[in-house]
C-alpha cells in the first residue's frame, strides 16, 4: 500500500513538472513569434484646411525688346550710349553718317529748278492758246510733264525724311541697353545695331498643368520669388492666358507680368512662380508615411488594418507642407497609417504596434 501512494507521488510530481515545462515552451514560442513581427507605429489619416498653392519655374523675360535698325546704308557716325545704359523713350542713340542725305538733298535742288522751268513753259504754252498761236495738245503735254515732276519731288522729300529719321535713331521705349553689336564706323547690317529691354516691369511665361487651366483667370494675383533674394517675394499678376494646350507636354502658357520693385530682378533670371487657387479640404498625413517606389514615380502608404495586417495602399499626393504631405486620392479619413518601420513590411503581413 505504501509503495502504490509512493508510486503515485512520484507521478503527480513528473506530471506537473511536464505541465509547467509545456506551458513555459508555449509562452515562450508565442513570445518569440510575437518578438519576430514587424514592429510599426502609426497615425490617423485626419481631413485638415489647406491652400491650393501650384509652384512652377520659368525664366525672366522682358516686358518689350525693341531692336534699333537702320535701312539708309549709311555708316554709324555716333553711338550714345553702351550696354547697361538706361535709356528713355525717344532718347537719341545713334547718328549716322549724313553723307547720302546732302546727295539726295542736292538732287531735289536740282528738281525745283527743273520743275520751275517747266512750269514757265507750261504758262507761256497757255497763253499761246489764248492768243491763237499754239495747240490745246502742246498744252497738255506740258501738263503731264509739270505733274510728273511735281510727282517725282513728293517722293524725293519722302525719301528724304526717311533717311533724315534713319540717320538720327531714338529709342521708343524705356529701358536698358542690353546688346551692342557695332562700333562707330561700321557699316551696319544684318544685326540690329542695339537691343533695348523694357525691364520695369517684367514678365515671366510659365507652363501651366492642363488640370488647371479653369482656376487661373485673367488679373489673378501671383507670388513670385527667385532664389537670388531668399525669402523676398515680388508681387505680379496673370496678363495673358495662351488659349491652347501643347499636346506633347499637356501645359498651357500663362505670361505674369512682374512688378520690378527697386529693379532687382533682370531678364534671364529663375523664377519660382506661385499660384493660390484658395483653400480645400483634403486628407493631411506625415511625411514619414509615404513612400516612393524604386524605379518609379509611385508614391505609398501602408495603412493597419482591423486584423492586425497591413495593407498596401498608392496615393496620389498634393502639396508638402514641411514635414506633411496632401493626400489628394488612395486615402479615406480614419485610416491609420505606417509612420515608421516600413523595412520590413509586404502587402498583408501582421505587425506589432509600438507603444508610444
């Protein structure tokens, strides 16, 4: 009897021995196996306000370019000014030589003189009729003649004035001397003599999304900075909206007229222009969430599910606004998404999420 209680002692003690070794190996896999998954945290998608700002470059360019040419052949007698001159409207800037002007002039001295002969013939042939001893026909035929002649001065006074203009070149706008491409004595040809650029104020031609040619509107404000001046902006305004679309690009053109405020900015500059088409409500996530696809322009979030997995999710993104991205599609509000620890994350595997 003795032996059996001792017996089954012994048993008892091996069987929970055995119990508890099982139940430490169970805690401890399902420990290991929790230890082994993906550990992630995680944020909620939430809607916030946000401006409907578009950002695009383009180079400055002159508000008007007038190229100064002459076509009298004469050669360049003086020039008044150099590149990087300001100069105004109808300010002199070349004179030309003069030369041809006194030989048209001289030949136009010599038509008076022939023309006043001929208008003494044409008389005396008038008063030969009226006494009977010329012919109506004599009379017309010296008509014709003085007419011809009187013609023929018109367009030599013309001619001269064109070439007095020519020799005497002004500048019909504002602005600054920006090429030079001949000296005096040149015979100039070809190129214009100079290039002025109206730079007060300027404009910018931007190519503007074809998604958003029905926000931008004739007059609208716009922003435009250039890296050269960090953190100053310059006022403009859209002054002419392009009415086609570039089927290769899908961009329309937008010229913005700019403000030249102290005339720091020139032509040839890089512009960053800013449109503001006012304010929506879109989905706002941390930066930290979206990820890029290798090889590709595809942008990525992973959102946990109910069940504990994730779920890989392509996002169209809006504006980054510092740390933040827009969510424009791909997300609803209320889901959560992966901020951290997307290493070792595929499409439908469980995770852990870490304690904050």
């Amino acid at each position: 009897m003795k032996k059996n209680f001792n017996f089954l002692m012994v048993f008892a003690i091996a069987a929970s021995m055995l119990a508890s070794c099982s139940k430490s190996e169970g805690e401890s896999s399902a420990k290991a196996e929790k230890e082994d998954l993906p550990l992630v945290e995680v944020e909620t998608a939430n809607n916030e306000t946000v401006d409907q700002l578009s950002e695009y470059t383009a180079t400055v360019e002159a508000y008007k370019t007038n190229n100064i040419m002459s076509n009298s052949g004469c050669r360049i007698k003086r020039l008044l000014v150099d590149v990087g001159s300001h100069v105004a409207a109808g300010q002199t800037l070349v004179i030309l030589d003069d030369v041809n002007i006194a030989t048209q002039s001289a030949a136009i001295d010599q038509q008076r003189i022939q023309l006043a002969n001929a208008k003494r013939d044409l008389e005396r042939a008038k008063q030969l009729v009226t006494i009977g001893g010329g012919t109506q026909q004599t009379v017309d035929q010296l008509q014709a003649s003085y007419d011809a002649q009187v013609r023929a001065i018109e367009s030599s006074r013309r001619s001269l004035s064109t070439m007095s203009e020519n020799t005497v070149l002004t500048s019909p706008i504002s602005g600054v001397v920006t090429q030079r491409n001949f000296q005096a004595g040149d015979l100039p040809s070809g190129q214009p003599i100079l290039v002025i650029e109206q730079q007060n104020p300027l404009k910018v031609v931007v190519a503007v999304n074809e998604s958003e040619m029905a926000n931008v509107k004739q007059g609208m404000p716009v922003g435009v900075s250039f890296d050269t001046y960090p953190g100053e902006s310059f006022s403009g305004h859209v002054s002419l909206i392009h009415p086609t679309v570039d089927v290769n690009t899908r961009t329309f053109q937008v010229e913005v007229t700019i403000e030249n405020r102290g005339d720091k900015v020139h032509s040839g500059m890089f512009a960053r222009v800013q449109f503001n088409f006012g304010r929506n409500t879109s989905i706002v996530v941390s930066d930290r969430a979206v990820q890029k696809q290798i090889g590709s322009g595809v942008r990525y979030v992973y959102t946990l599910e109910d069940n504990g997995t994730v779920k890989f999710r392509e996002v169209e993104t809006g504006r980054h606004m510092g740390n933040r991205y827009e969510i424009k599609g791909g997300l609803t509000p209320g889901m959560r998404v992966v901020t951290k620890g997307h290493t070792r994350l595929t499409n439908g595997c469980k995770v852990d999420i870490a304690k904050k």
